[in-house]
C-alpha cells in the first residue's frame, strides 16, 4: 500500500492505472477510523480494480469554533486497519495541497443543504461538496462510498454528483452500530463513559418513531413528540433537531405517506452526534 502525501504523487499513480484502463474506487474519510468506514472500504473493493482511501480533515466544513483542531487522529492506526482491507492507496494530504494560498472556489448544492444539519451548521455542506468535488477529480474514481448515517450528506453528494456530470457511482452504505444501536463515529471517542451510556438515547428515539409509523402512526408531529420525549428523559442530553423528512428532498412532513427519513441531532455534553432511519410506508 502506498501513501501519497501531494496532489503530483496522486495524480502520477492514477494516470497510471487509466492508462491501464483500470476502474478506480475512492472511499472518503477524515480518518480515525472505526468498523463503519471500514464496512464502505468492504463495499468499494469488489467494485473497483484500485482502491484509494483518503483521510483528510477537511478545514471548510468546520465552522470557527467548531472541533477542527480537535479532531481525532490517528493516522498509524488507521494505515494498518486500510491496509488489513486490501486497500491500494491513501491520499493522506496537508491543508495547504487542498487549499493552496489563493484558494477561492467553493462547489455549493442549493436547497438540501439549508435544513436539517445545515440549520445549526450553515457552512458545512459547501465545505463538504467543495472538497468531494475535489477529490473526485483528483483520483478519478467511477465508484465511491459514503455512510448513511451522514443522510443528508450522501443526498446532497448524490445530487452533487449527477448536476455535475461526475461518471461516479455513489454508494451509500448501512449505518455500522456499537451493540446497544449507537452509530459508529469518530466523534464518539470525545464522550466519557457516563455520556456514552447517554449517548444511545438517540438512536432510541429513533427507532422508538420507526416502531409507531409501523403500527400504523402517520403524524410527523406525533412521532416526532415521542421522540422528543424519549430524549427529555435522558439527563446531559439536548436537542439540535428531531425530523420527519421527505426521504428525496429533506423538507418536513406533516403526513408520513411517502418515503421518508427520522433525523435527529443531539448534544450529549458539548458532543453532537447524528443519526438517522429510514421509513417507507
Ligand atoms: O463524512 C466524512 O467523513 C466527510 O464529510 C467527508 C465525506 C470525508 C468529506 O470531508
């Protein structure tokens, strides 16, 4: 496994394997990596002859204030876990190779990315689309993957990807779970083990929605108020948002009678963590 640190030591192995005529994969990642990205690197592998892995902490989709300096990293670990998944590449670069002196382009998704995360985190989205953008670009690939639980996120690559005219299959794999149903992030390694225990509640809440809407509940308003309620109940837990949402377009529902998504984000502590479950009448 080679790891390449600048944008003319990627480019010279992916001209390389086109002149090959070589399918090339790319799973995305801001590293410190755990089972979920793991499970997309499972996913791209068959698909693809060379598989990049890029592990880069991507400075525009973090707010001033926000946990940019803070991030995990642990880029040794995480080597060894790529290479273990018959990884072919990690695109490991710095700040300034993605965004020299000058930098002033940004790749901007109207519409998905205003609501939901984009409320509390009004500059996030641009940051992650630019920087997708960026990376499709740069590796080539025709397949690439990315976690539901960022269901926002993969909607807004997926429609990112198809204005564009990226020739890029974007995958959107399963949400990965610790046993008690908390969604793997790396962000989980900020909470102390009470907030951890804590933690679980949201995705309680959410399948505590799933479970009315399958017994018949079609209020957005009703279930979100269970939801609600089964976070209240949890002490160190606040909520950012609790959303019934069109499944397509991320507006909110008052009838849950199409596909749709329950959305939540909560700070346990000072953490927000995100999660999310699909519904289909
Ligand atoms: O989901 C993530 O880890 C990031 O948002 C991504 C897609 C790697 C872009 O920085």
């Amino acid at each position: 496994m080679i790891i390449l640190r600048t944008i003319p030591e990627l480019r010279t192995f992916v001209h390389d394997w086109q002149g090959q005529g070589l399918r090339i994969g790319l799973v995305p990642t801001m590293g410190y990596l755990h089972a979920g990205h793991l499970s997309l690197i499972d996913h791209v592998r068959p698909r693809c002859d060379r598989l990049i892995v890029s592990i880069f902490v991507n400075p525009t989709q973090f707010a001033p204030g926000e946990d940019l300096d803070r991030y995990p990293r642990n880029i040794e670990r995480d080597e060894q876990a790529v290479a273990a998944h018959g990884t072919d590449a990690i695109f490991y670069p710095d700040a300034p190779e993605m965004y020299p002196e000058g930098f002033r382009t940004f790749t901007i998704v109207e519409g998905l990315g205003d609501v939901l995360c984009g409320r509390t985190r009004p500059t996030h989205f641009r940051g992650v689309t630019t920087v997708v953008s960026k990376l499709f670009n740069l590796t080539r690939c025709q397949v690439a993957a990315f976690g539901q639980k960022d269901y926002q996120q993969s909607l807004i690559i997926r429609r990112m990807a198809a204005d564009l005219n990226y020739d890029v299959d974007v995958l959107v794999c399963s949400t990965v779970r610790e046993e008690d149903g908390l969604a793997m992030s790396s962000r989980n390694s900020y909470l102390s083990p009470e907030e951890r225990e804590r933690a679980v509640c949201l995705y309680r809440a959410l399948t505590k929605g799933q479970k009315l809407f399958s017994l018949g509940e079609r209020s957005a308003a009703k279930i979100r108020q269970e939801m609600k309620r089964t976070i209240q109940a949890t002490p160190g837990v606040s909520i950012d948002y609790l959303e019934a949402v069109d499944a397509y377009n991320l507006q909110p529902l008052e009838k849950i009678d199409r596909p749709a998504v329950l959305a939540g984000a909560v700070y346990v502590g000072a953490t927000r963590l995100i999660d999310n479950v699909i519904i289909e009448p």
